[in-house]
C-alpha cells in the first residue's frame, strides 16, 4: 500500500483549508494512508492564523472559492505579508478555465487541481513539490 517514493509525505504537516467540512473530510480520508500530520481551517483568515502560528506547515492545500476572504487574496497575504515565499501552496477550485489555474498561479499558488480532486493527483502533486 504504501510506495516509497511517498514516504517523503511520512511526518509532514498539511494543511487543508476549505469553506466545506465535507471536502476537508474527503481530503483528511484520503491523506490517511501517508501518515501525515493534518491540520485544518474553514476559511482564509483560519488558515493565515494557522500558518503564522505553526511554522512546521509543510504543504497548504488551498481552496480558492471561500466567503470574505478567498483563496487569492490569503495566498497573496501568505506570499507577500507573512514573506513565505517558499511554503507549497496547492490551489483548488471548482473553476477549471485556463484563466483560473493562471490567476491561481499568478496570486502565488504552487501549483493546481481542480475539483473534485483526485487523491491520488493531490499526493502526486504533494510529493513533488516537496522534493519528492
């Protein structure tokens, strides 16, 4: 069940943010496996509260689509405010244009996925954006 070339997600602090308990859920199942330390918010506020106060958060999965404070402008606080330019911050969206994935990257995002997110493409991701 469990690859090697995961094992760099072995101990690692995730953070999941999203408006929707039931994403986080699926996000928290499907990470399971890996044997991460999982910590969570429900809104950018939570998750730039989160990020100044754990500096051991590895790797953001960001949704973008959130109320008052949405996924852009907490990655644009996270980049330029909180000066994190190298955390991995995995934008995700319900929105799958080409302008979304680009505006993602543009406000900081690390990388894309676009809902409904596919477990297996999140680790993937993960794994290589922390030099896995």
């Amino acid at each position: 069940m469990f690859d090697k070339e995961y094992s760099n997600l072995h101990g690692k602090t995730v953070l999941i943010v999203d408006d929707d308990v039931r994403n986080i859920y699926a996000l928290e199942k499907g990470l399971e496996p890996y044997d991460m330390n999982i910590l969570t918010a429900q809104s950018g506020f939570e998750c730039l509260q989160m990020v100044r106060e754990q500096p051991d958060v590895d790797i953001v999965l960001l949704d973008i689509m959130m109320p008052n404070l949405d996924g852009y402008d907490t990655l644009s606080i996270i980049r330029e405010e909180l000066m994190l330019p190298e955390l991995p911050i995995i934008a995700i969206s319900a929105k799958t244009m080409k302008e979304d994935r680009e505006k993602c990257l543009a406000a900081g995002a690390s990388d894309f996925i676009s809902k409904p997110v596919i477990i297996q493409d999140v680790v993937t991701r993960m794994c290589r954006l922390m030099g896995g």
